[in-house]
C-alpha cells in the first residue's frame, strides 16, 4: 500500500524548501550546489525510479508546503468510514497503482490519481489531477494552446468526517463533490464555515493560534451615501486644526474650527462618530505592521470598531523538531479558506485544523 513519498510528482519536490531538497541531496549522496531546480531535478531523477526511501525524511513536507485549504464537512456522520475499503475494493485500487495521464488529456473535471494511507488508519491522502486552464505557446508564426494540468491533495480524517482539499476554493468544491459521488449514499457535504464560530472576527482565529495579527483588510462599517463635498472638506478642517493646536496651542482657532465644522455636518455628528465620518469613501482598509501585533496599535484601535474584516495575516509559532519557527496566514473571509504563505508541514496544518475546525 502506496505511502505519501509513493504519490510524490516533479511538482511536488520542486515545491520544497530549498533547505530541505539540500537535506534530501545529502542523504542520497548527491551534488547540493546550484538552485532550487537543480536539487529538486537530482532528486527526481534518482528517485523516479520507484525507490522513494530517500524522500522518508521530508513526508512531512511533501505535500504541505504553500497552499490554500479549504475544509468540508459530512453531515452524516460515519459516512466517511467505509470510504478506505471502497477505494481498495474499487478495480482500480490507487492505494496499489498511479494512474498516469497526459495533460493534453485532462478536464476542468479532476481525476483520482493516487491515494496513500497517513500516520494513522484513519488518515487518507489522495492525489487529484484537472486541467486548470490554458495558455498561448508562441513558436515563430505559429500559435499553440498549452493546457494547465494541475496535483492537488486531499486529506480526509474518516473518524471526523473531515475533508481538506488543497487548492483554490473553486476547485476545491468540484473535489470534494467528485468524493460525495464516490460515496454513493445520500449525504450532506457543506464547506466548513471558519470564520462562524468566531463571530466572523480575524482577531478572534489569532487568538486561537496564540498568534499575532499582522495585516488586515477591511471595509467601513457605516456608508454615507449623501456625504457632499463639503463635509469632506470638513474633515479634512478638523483634522488641520488639530494638527495646528498641537503646533501653536492655539484654543480659539480650535473651537472656531470644530464650530464651522459641527454646523457643516449638520445630522451627521448626532447619527455617527467622527471616526466614522473619516472613514466614509473609503472602498478598503488595509493596515499592516512589520513587527508585533496590528492590536495595541493606536490607529488601528482607533478604526477597528468602525470596520468589517475582509480577511487578514497571522503569524503564530511551531515547533519542528523542537525548534520554535514563525508561519503565517491568510483568512479569507469570503472564501472561508486558508493560505499558508510559508511553506508548512503537516504538523503545522494539523495544529491549525484542530485549533479552527475540530
């Protein structure tokens, strides 16, 4: 029965750290110099021939790395437990064979390539091929359309009723509608809500993490559609005047200035706090911080109860292999995914998979 370095493609080694593929390198004896695609071509080459021991090091990594993870649900519970045997009893059993299949061949419809068991009987991965799209090869004169094929992993926990795809949401509902089918039962598959449970808040999944929030997308809270140009104007005085008491501490100036200001907007001020008013126009907000937590920081504080997160960064620490390292995220918020912008383990996605979803 197939093991994750069994299901392993080109891709998936040239996707890993380049520290790790000079790892690899060394423990098959082979040459660590030059770039990432030289290390991860070297691997292939001695491994392609089907003994894969030399990549036992990196399963961890091999089919992590930088991905975007969106997880389902079945509702009836136990429907997933049956599925293990059902692929091994299928006449095609990928947990024993790869099927090989060209990308000129390939659709938008994915196929199941491989599957292999994970650390515990409970744990499957399966490969998914599709053609993502494609793209003009230019030759001279002549014009070609190359398709796109894509890999894509799956991770299912058959005690959970867990599904993970790995890839973009949209290609992630046609995979786990393609494993329902499999199913073949009447089953309720609902992509997991993530942001739900924590009332849709960003700050809310840092905490989960016991990590920090770092970037943050967001739209204003309150719209005033009949905000004119000159309560804009308005604003733009107020926050002058401030700017000029700071200067000159001249108190006259100051409340002559709030006065002219308060008469401009008239309702406004009774109807809304002025942060709010400054916000108005403002299609998107996006606040970062280079070091530490967006929380604590003054503007931030200031804006955040007149914003809806749209999603953001967090960055949290791991121990591999009893050493702390830094990873982040990004939250979509209309996309209820995960994309790890560093390159994870399964470790890492685990954690973050028991901390959001179990």
């Amino acid at each position: 029965m197939h093991r994750i370095s069994n299901i392993v493609f080109f891709p998936d080694v040239i996707k890993l750290p380049k520290v790790i593929l000079k790892e690899v390198c060394t423990d098959l004896r082979l040459d660590t110099s030059g770039t990432s695609y030289d290390l991860a071509q070297r691997v292939w080459d001695r491994i392609n021939n089907g003994n894969r021991e030399g990549l036992y090091s990196a399963e961890n990594r091999l089919l992590a790395g930088k991905s975007s993870v969106t997880w389902f649900k079945i509702e009836n519970e136990g429907a997933l437990r049956g599925f293990k045997d059902l692929l091994q009893q299928s006449q095609s059993n990928r947990f024993e064979t790869i099927e090989y299949i060209q990308a000129g061949d390939l659709t938008s419809e994915p196929i199941l390539i491989a599957a292999a068991e994970g650390i515990n009987d409970n744990e499957i991965f399966l490969r998914y091929a599709y053609n993502s799209g494609n793209r003009r090869s230019v030759n001279g004169t002549e014009v070609h359309i190359v398709p796109k094929s894509e890999i894509t992993t799956v991770y299912i926990d058959t005690e959970k009723d867990i599904i993970e795809v790995r890839t973009d949401t949209r290609n992630a509902i046609k995979i786990a509608s393609s494993i329902a089918t499999m199913i073949g039962q009447h089953i309720t598959l609902e992509q997991a809500r993530i942001l739900a449970p924590f009332g849709n808040n960003v700050e809310q999944i840092a905490n989960a993490l016991n990590g920090e929030l770092i970037d943050a997308t967001s739209t204003p809270e309150f719209v005033f559609e009949d905000f004119n140009q000159q309560q804009t104007a308005a604003v733009l005085n107020i926050l002058n005047a401030l700017n000029d008491f700071f200067d000159d501490e001249n108190e006259e100036d100051l409340i002559e200035n709030l006065k002219n200001a308060s008469e401009t907007f008239g309702e406004h001020l009774l109807t809304a706090p002025f942060t709010a008013l400054i916000l108005n126009g403002m299609e998107r907000v996006g606040l970062r911080v280079n070091e530490g937590d967006l929380r604590g920081q003054p503007l931030y504080d200031t804006l955040r109860p007149y914003l809806q997160h749209q999603g953001g960064f967090i960055k949290f620490n791991r121990p591999i292999n009893g050493v702390e390292k830094s990873f982040t995220i990004r939250v979509g918020l209309t996309t209820d995914s995960i994309f790890f912008t560093t390159p994870a383990t399964e470790e890492v996605i685990q954690f973050v998979r028991q901390q959001i979803i179990n």
